[in-house]
C-alpha cells in the first residue's frame, strides 16, 4: 500500500471510529482520478471530481450512499465479539 502510494498520488486516511465496546481502526488510500486544479466551472471554482477509495482495510468501511440510498452496504467488526456487521451507514 505504501508503495502504491509513493508511486501514485493519492492521501492516506487513518479512520477512527469510537463504539460502546472499544475502538476501530480504519485506513484507505483516496484519490480524484481526473482532478485537475485549473479546471473551473462557470463560477470559477475548482470542477468537483468524486473520490474514489482503494487499499479499504481495517475493522470498519462506510456504506456507500447514492441518493440517501446505501448501493453498498457498510460493516464493521465488533470488538469483543470479533463477528461481521453489515450496517447502513
């Protein structure tokens, strides 16, 4: 993963994500494939690119929302009971 990164352009995120049983550690790689900073729109801001997420690992991921509607289901790990959880958020 680090490697990738060097390679690539990209930002690492290290995600922390406090539950009643214990902390979960997440991490991922973001990226704007196509951003381009001179790129501006009809106000002259910079064109929004969507991110787009790689190397996902750890004890959680976010759900994946498109129109208040999850088109990827989220999950994390519990802490004490080490079992799989799919969440809409």
């Amino acid at each position: 993963m680090l490697q990738d990164l060097r390679q690539s352009r990209g930002v690492f995120r290290l995600k922390i994500r406090l539950h009643d049983d214990g902390v979960l550690i997440g991490w991922d790689i973001e990226r704007r494939p196509g951003y381009d900073p001179k790129k501006r729109n009809q106000y002259g801001n910079p064109t929004y690119v969507a991110p787009v997420h790689t190397f996902v690992g750890g004890d959680f991921r976010e759900a994946e929302i498109f129109n208040g509607k999850a088109v990827r289901m989220g999950w994390y790990i519990h802490p004490k009971t080490g079992e799989r959880i799919e969440t809409d958020f």
